[in-house]
C-alpha cells in the first residue's frame, strides 16, 4: 500500500505466480518516479535477486498507467538518489530475468525502466514518448547513449529530439518492445514472456545494439542540425542533446553516460530549463481553466508581442481579477501569440522570485 503522498513501492514479490514475482510502483496519479519510488524498485529488485525461489521478476505499475516520467517538482533541487542507473545496474545484475509490463503511458523515465529490463511486453494502446527536451533538459539515465545504441540513430533522434509519440506499434516494429499484449490480457503475456527464454538481455550488452553505419549516422543529425538552425537557434537543450549524442557515440559507454549526466545537470540548472518547468505547470492549470480565460485571452489578442505593451496590460489584468496569478497569465500569453515556450517570458518581471511550483 501507498507509503506516503511521495509514491511507494508494494513489497516486492508479495504477488507471485509460479516462480514470478512482480514489484509494482503505485505513485497517482499518472505513477511519476519520485525518490521513494525508484527507492523501492531498485530495493525490490535486489532483494528478488538473492531469492532462489524467485525464477523472473516482472516490473510493473498500479493503476491506469506505466511510470510516465520523472517527479518534475524534484528537479528543482537536484534528483536524489538512488537514480534510475541504479535501477539499470540492479536489473542488469539480477540472475533472473526480469520484464516490463507496460501500459499506459511510457514517457521519460518509464522508458527507462522498460529498458532496465531484458524484456518488454506492452498492452495495446501503449504510447511511449521522452519529453525532456521539452521541458529543456535531455532523457538521463542513459537515454541519450543506450537508446542511439540499441535502436539505432535515426529511431532513437525520432524519439529523443523530433519528440514523437509511439504508438505500441510503432515500438515493436523499432525494437523498444518484445511483444504486444491484447487488453485485458497484458498479466498473462508478461508471465508468458517471464518464463521464456533468453534468459538476460541487458541494455548494456554490445551484442544487443543495433549498429548505424557512420555515414547513415552522421546524416541523421546533419538533418537535425539543419532543422533546429532554423526552427530554433537559441534552444539550448535541443543543441546539447544533439552534441551530447553525437559526442557520446565517439565514447566508451561509462564516459559517454558520464558526459550525459554533466550535461544534464548544466541543464537541469539553466534559465531556459527553468523557464519550461515553471511553464509547464502554468500550462497544466491553464488547461483546467476552460473557456473562463477568454477574456484574458482576448485582450492579449488585441495587444499583440509588444513586450511593453504585454506588462503594462498583464497589471491591469491582474488587478481586475480576470486571472488568478502572473504564472498563469503567462502560460496564456505564450498560448495566444503561439510563442516560444523556451523564449524568456514576455511578462517575466512580474513573475515570482520562486521557479515553480506543482500543482
């Protein structure tokens, strides 16, 4: 059961199935991986390792949905440990195999810890997607080396940089998943595919890579290269990712994932990174606002991007009362104009001091 508002882990192996024992993380409502939850994975699968009655281990998640991505409140001040790597080693070093049991949503590090795993069975319906970028930073643990090296180039730049959403589908045919599962029939196929063989496929493993020839490699970020000089010049996290790729594929493993984490770090504390954390919170409650916010939104309309013009109206319309705060008026700008998101904030004087805060 739920430990704290902070997410958990179920006991591990409290649910076992002839030799197969699950570990299920339960953090609602879309199971963000906060510090108590990789905590409890990672304790979980060590645990179920040791035990010789224990002949697979199934990764799985409570309610509607997958892992869907890291606990965005906590990159404010830093992702405390243990990080999703350990994860990584913890499975890699299991003699049993263990697989994932995805549905959902499989966004960010729920990627991750599906490729934790030596098999991946998703439920029909599955949508797998990594989007770090978006909110300035770059998929860590990992996902910059091992997924360039496993999928290949040009899927894992689809996935990472041009931020698509796969269908479960998709996933298949690009190797992120070993098999699909009917609805309602996901329990059966991953005890199915726990008992299966091979026994271990480790992420880490050369054998398990996909190799891109060099110049297949190199086009696939000239063509990146050339879209973000148009697109989006000043857009740091993008650039680093890309060069974080490039560079990192020129690397041993351990000093490529090391130059990621550098980088993400740099990320983590940069303007622009910042900037799209708060934003994104903004834009969640914006959402929840409805049709009540067209008021607003039509004098911003009418105002149009004058910076000067934009503050001197975002007063007025924070003393009437016509949106609750600069936070959200901001979200509604960028919205309206159809600015930016990793543009500084035509309103940014009036925003609080604090970067953000979850709602």
């Amino acid at each position: 059961m739920d430990k704290d508002a902070a997410g958990s882990v179920v006991a591990a192996g409290s649910r076992r199935d002839r030799g197969v024992a699950w570990i299920e993380g339960r953090h609602p409502p879309v199971n963000a991986l906060s510090q108590p939850v990789r905590q409890g994975l990672v304790d979980g699968v060590r645990a179920l390792a040791c035990d010789l009655s224990v002949d697979a281990i199934v990764l799985s998640a409570a309610g509607s949905t997958f892992f869907a991505g890291a606990d965005i409140d906590e990159l404010d001040r830093g992702v405390a440990a243990p990080g999703l790597l350990d994860l990584v080693r913890a499975c890699d070093g299991a003699p049993q195999p263990v697989v994932a049991a995805l549905h959902g949503t499989v966004y960010g590090g729920g990627v991750v810890v599906a490729y934790a795993c030596d098999r991946r069975v998703a439920e029909e319906g599955t949508r797998f997607a990594l989007p770090e970028v978006g909110l300035g930073l770059l998929p860590t643990f990992g996902g910059t080396q091992w997924l360039p090296r496993w999928l290949g180039v040009e899927p894992a730049l689809a996935l990472i940089l041009d931020g698509q959403t796969w269908t479960a589908e998709l996933a298949l045919a690009h190797g992120l998943v070993d098999a699909l599962a009917p609805a309602q029939g996901l329990d059966d196929a991953v005890h199915a595919a726990a008992l299966a063989g091979p026994a271990k496929r480790r992420i880490g493993d050369p054998a398990q890579w996909c190799e891109t020839p060099p110049e297949l490699r190199a086009e696939a970020i000239q063509r990146r290269r050339d879209r973000l000089a148009c697109s989006a010049p000043d857009f740091d996290a993008a650039w680093t990712c890309l060069e974080v790729i490039e560079r990192g594929l020129e690397l041993p493993i351990e000093e490529a994932l090391r130059l990621e984490h550098e980088q993400f770090e740099r990320l983590r504390q940069s303007a622009q990174s910042r900037r799209l954390r708060r934003l994104f919170f903004a834009e969640r409650r914006l959402r929840r606002c409805g049709s009540a916010v067209e008021p607003a939104a039509q004098r911003v309309r009418e105002t149009g991007d004058d910076p000067a013009a934009l503050v001197a109206l975002a007063r007025r319309i924070l003393a009437d009362g016509d949106i609750a705060d600069a936070e959200l008026l901001d979200a509604l700008i960028v919205r309206v104009l159809g600015l930016p998101r990793h543009a500084p904030s035509r309103i940014g004087t009036l925003l609080p001091e604090r970067s953000f805060a979850p709602v």
